[in-house]
C-alpha cells in the first residue's frame, strides 16, 4: 500500500474534480507511482536542494519517471532551496538549470532564494524572477525562454503523440536505438522528442562535456544545432560548452527549426518581448 499510495492519492483528486463536473484535469504533485498519469498527474521532483550533484541526478530521474509511464515531469529550476542570487556558484547553477529546463516536458522555474527573512511573519525569500542573478546570466535565460517558446509546436507535436502511444517526450537513448550497445549505459543525455538529443552540463566551471552520438541500422547522422556541424552515429565527441551553451544535435532528417547561434536567438513571431 506504501507504493500504490501517490497513485491513489492522484486518483482521489481526480476523482474529486470529476464529480465536480471538471473534465481537464491537471494535478501538480511530487508523488507519483505506475499509473498515475491516467489522472492527470504532472509531477515535479520535489524541494531539492540547489546543487550541481542535484542537478545531475534530476536526469535519470526525468528519464525513469519516463519510463514508468509518466510523461509530464519537471524540477524547480535552479532547485528549490539554498540558493543565494548573489552567489556566483548559484548563477552558474541556475543558468546550466535552465539550459536543462528548456529540454523537459514542463519548463518551470520555482524555489525560496537566499538570502531571504525565514522566519516570523515576515518569512520570505530572495528574488527569484528570471532577472534576478546577474545581467550577464539574464541575457543567456532570456534567450533559453525565446527558444523554449519557437520550441512549442515541437513539444506540443511530441506531447500529441505520448497521449497517443504512451512515448514520453523525455527518454533514454536506448529507447530509439535499442541495437546500440552503448545507449543503455549512457545515463546523463536523453532524447527529447524524435529529432533531439540533449547533454546537459552538469559540472561547475565545466566548459565542454564528452557526448555520445548513438546509431542504428539506417545510419543515423547528427547536426549540432548551434554551428550546423555534423557528425556520424555510434560515436563519442567532446562538445563546446561555454556558459551560454547546451550541447544539443538534431537528428540527420529531424524537421526543427528554430536553433542556430544562441546569441541569435530573438523572440518568436508575435511573441512579447
């Protein structure tokens, strides 16, 4: 019963909205068990602290949470507790985050800062608007939400299809290459979508990261998306990636558009600056 509980707990706020005549129903939670996703469960990885080591981890949990049948899953970008704004670690943190946040099913920012009043009536945190950390770290954040938004056909096209088939949009390599042996140890990239793979940094002061490139039998190739270099499957590649840039590469074929130099990044047609 311990297990089955957040899926019975989802239920029971469905449920609940049913019978009050509601019929989209969304339930943002941090629990959730096999299952819980036939009632709306969109989940989030809980009040975690704010950390380079936690950020790691939020990857494979992403990716299990996938697996276990759950495609709408989220972090509180830059995590949610024992971030000082005007800390350089924590800017650095923050802007890696979102660089990651830009690529998961649900793209959300959320958590107390520091410093912050945390006790009494006056309890409260620090800022936590996407401004708060830095010019130079707003104009990078600025650009990832300009980019998330040219993003949105794509992921409403990969959400279509994991209401169809149950694929979530947020998985593991092997998933899509199943005969490439090295997609099942590859346990920090995962593909978003059919044409995305994303190698998040998750390092302090890192400025490249090792990237694997998976293949199958059709000789996948891959484009990286902000120089439009390519690059054969079922090989590794060390990828650039200064402060302003995720290594991210498109499928040989993938129909996405919206990518190139990120300092190029400007707002998507009648959006609002």
């Amino acid at each position: 019963m311990s297990n089955i509980y957040p899926m019975l707990h989802a239920r029971g706020f469905y449920d609940g909205m049913r019978a009050e005549g509601e019929e989209e129903i969304l339930s943002l939670c941090r629990s959730a068990w096999a299952g819980s996703q036939r009632y709306g469960a969109l989940v989030w990885s809980g009040d975690i602290d704010s950390t380079f080591e936690v950020l790691r981890r939020q990857i494979p949990a992403g990716l299990n949470m996938g697996l276990s049948g759950i495609p709408w899953w989220t972090t509180d970008i830059g995590g949610f507790k024992n971030g000082n704004i005007n800390d350089p670690s924590f800017r650095e943190l923050i802007v890696r985050w979102f660089q990651f946040g830009v690529f998961c099913p649900v793209f959300r920012l959320h958590g107390i800062r520091q410093p912050g009043t945390m006790i009494g009536s006056e309890q409260t945190g620090a800022a936590n608007e996407v401004w708060s950390f830095g010019d130079e770290q707003y104009a990078i954040i600025r650009q990832l939400l300009f980019l998330r938004e040219r993003l949105r056909p794509y992921v409403m096209a990969q959400m279509r299809k994991a209401s169809e088939s149950g694929l979530p949009p947020m998985r593991p390599l092997f998933v899509d290459f199943p005969g490439d042996p090295a997609s099942w140890d590859v346990e920090d990239q995962f593909l978003f979508g059919d044409d995305i793979l994303v190698a998040p940094v998750y390092t302090e002061g890192a400025r490249t990261r090792r990237v694997y490139l998976p293949a199958d039998p059709e000789g996948t190739t891959w484009r990286d998306a902000w120089t439009g270099t390519e690059h054969p499957g079922s090989e590794w590649i060390t990828a650039a990636a200064p402060l302003d840039t995720i290594p991210v590469y498109l499928r040989g074929g993938g129909q996405v558009e919206p990518f190139g130099p990120p300092a190029s990044l400007g707002p998507a047609e009648n959006s609002r600056e």
